[in-house]
C-alpha cells in the first residue's frame, strides 16, 4: 500500500485513513500487506518500506501514477469532481474512483466507496442531545458550515462543530457564533472522535461541493448516527433517505429533517454501513480488481 504520510492519520486525512483500513481489512482476510509510507510513522498494523518491493503482486497507490514501478498496479482517486477533464487519471485503465458520482463525470467505470475498520467506531443505539459538524474547517460553506450554525441558531438545538483547518477567518467566525448550545471543539482524532460521533443525534452534512464519498458518511452510519445531507455529489448513493438519514433538496427541507431525526433506527444506519462501508467489504471488491490488473493490465478485465 503506497501512501505518502505518517502513520497515523489525523484530522482531516481522509484518503489516508480510508488507506490504513483497507491495510487492516487485508491482515484480516490473510493477506501480506506493507505499507510504503514515512520511516517516521508508529504503530502500523504492518511494516512501514521507504523503498517499493518488487517481489509483491500489486501496489495500490492513492491518487498516484504509479507506471514507474515495474509492477502491476492501481490508485484510487479520492476526490476528483472538481479535476479538469483532460486529468490524466480519467479514463486510464489504472484508476479507481470512489463512487459511481465520480466514475460518471470521469468515464472511468470502476469504484470502490470510502470505506472504515469498524474496530476503529464506536456503535451505539443511546444519542445524547446535540447535532454534530465534522469536516475539514477550511472548506467552510462548501460544506454547509454556515447554514448549518445558522440552523441551529434558528431552531435552538445544540450543535458541536469538530473540525480542524488553517484559515483564520473562517475559524474567527465560527468562534463569532459560538454560544452556550454550539461549540467548537477543533480537531478531533482516535477514541474522542469515535465516542463523538456515536452520541451524536445525527451528523449535518449539507455539502455544497461535488463531494467524491465523503468519509464521514461512514464513520457517522457505521457508529449508528444517521446523516442529514444535501443532494449534492455523491450524497445520494451514500445516504437511504429515510432510512440512513435525510437527503434535503435545499435549506427549507433541514428543519424537518432535523425534526423527524429520531425516526431513524440506529441499527439501520449501522447494519448498512457495515454492508457497504466496512474495510472486509471494501478489500473484497479491490482484490477483484486487482486480479483483473495482474492478469488484464486493466481494472476492468478483459
């Protein structure tokens, strides 16, 4: 597993996070995995390399061209509903997306969603009484930051906002708003991150962006916390609405789902994720692709 960090991931590295589950989720099935990452990284579930093998079957990269390896490979594109479209990973038989919203704008037709470890979550069907924002600060209202402080101004419920970023003005505002029912809480990483999320009454995600498969998504389903989101991106093949959560049209429908939240079954959210967005799940549909790479030289097999 190529990814280009320190072991562990922190804040907002989602794409590295989403690579040490697939690692863990690999272990688990049997397979012998390295991961090519920083000397500096600690605590990895498997040995860290500073130089590409050669004598394994695949490397799996994130986002990477990785033709200069002399050995099958493929990379996964974490994002990409903003790239340009003569970007050289879009229709290049080595790259995979991660939703079927990317794989359309792209014309590549191999995806695999964002998955987590559901070892690293906490689930629990008991919700305390506040509303979470996580997401990367520095996005801002692209990912409905606003809108959602102002909602929960509007409608008087608590909201904590985790989310860590550089830009200051953005920060200095959310701290404008804070008051006795919302609070900032900057970033949060480990078991302070899975116990948030898993007493969360829901997570609001009212992203503006053509978003790729926002990890949250599963991290929130997989701790049994519902989402509220937007129709934008790749939302709505992540979310059953009405069953996982609520997909809102526009800024008029959030209230009533914010209402009607505890008409959402906790095991539901859960059962899903782990169906969809657990790391075994994921692995297994890779290690199909992979195959189709070392026999193939193409994701998409024959």
């Amino acid at each position: 597993m190529h990814c280009n960090y320190t072991y562990p991931a922190r804040d907002s590295q989602g794409s590295e996070r989403v690579a040490e589950a697939l690692v863990k989720g690999f272990v688990k099935l049997g397979h012998e995995v390295v991961m090519h990452s920083s000397p500096d990284s600690v605590g990895a579930p498997v040995p860290i390399v500073t130089e590409i093998p050669q004598d394994f079957d695949i490397i799996h990269g994130q986002g990477e061209d990785l033709s200069y390896v002399g050995i099958s490979w493929v990379s996964t594109v974490h994002g990409g509903g903003s790239d340009p479209v003569d970007s050289p990973w879009k229709r290049n038989p080595h790259f995979i997306c991660v939703s079927d919203f990317i794989c359309k704008l792209s014309g590549n037709k191999q995806y695999v969603h964002s998955c987590v470890d559901p070892d690293d979550f906490i689930y629990s069907d008991k919700k305390d009484d506040y509303f979470l924002f996580l997401s990367g600060l520095d996005w801002g209202e692209g990912k409905g930051l606003f809108t959602t402080i102002s909602l929960a101004k509007k409608m008087g419920f608590k909201l904590k906002i985790a989310a860590a970023g550089k830009n200051q003005q953005i920060l200095d505002e959310v701290k404008r708003h804070c008051n006795s029912k919302i609070e900032y809480l900057g970033a949060v990483n480990g078991i302070e991150k899975a116990q948030l999320i898993s007493r969360a009454k829901a997570v609001i995600l009212y992203t503006r962006l053509a978003d790729a498969c926002p990890l949250v998504i599963a991290e929130s389903l997989i701790s049994g916390t519902p989402i509220i989101g937007s129709v934008n991106g790749s939302l709505p093949e992540l979310i059953v609405d009405g069953q996982t959560g609520f997909l809102c049209k526009n800024e008029s429908e959030l209230p009533k789902a914010i209402a009607n939240i505890l008409k959402i079954n906790p095991e539901d959210c859960r059962n899903y994720a782990m169906n969809n967005f657990s790391n075994i799940v994921a692995c297994e549909k890779y290690l199909k692709l992979y195959q189709n790479m070392i026999l193939y030289g193409d994701v998409n097999g024959s």
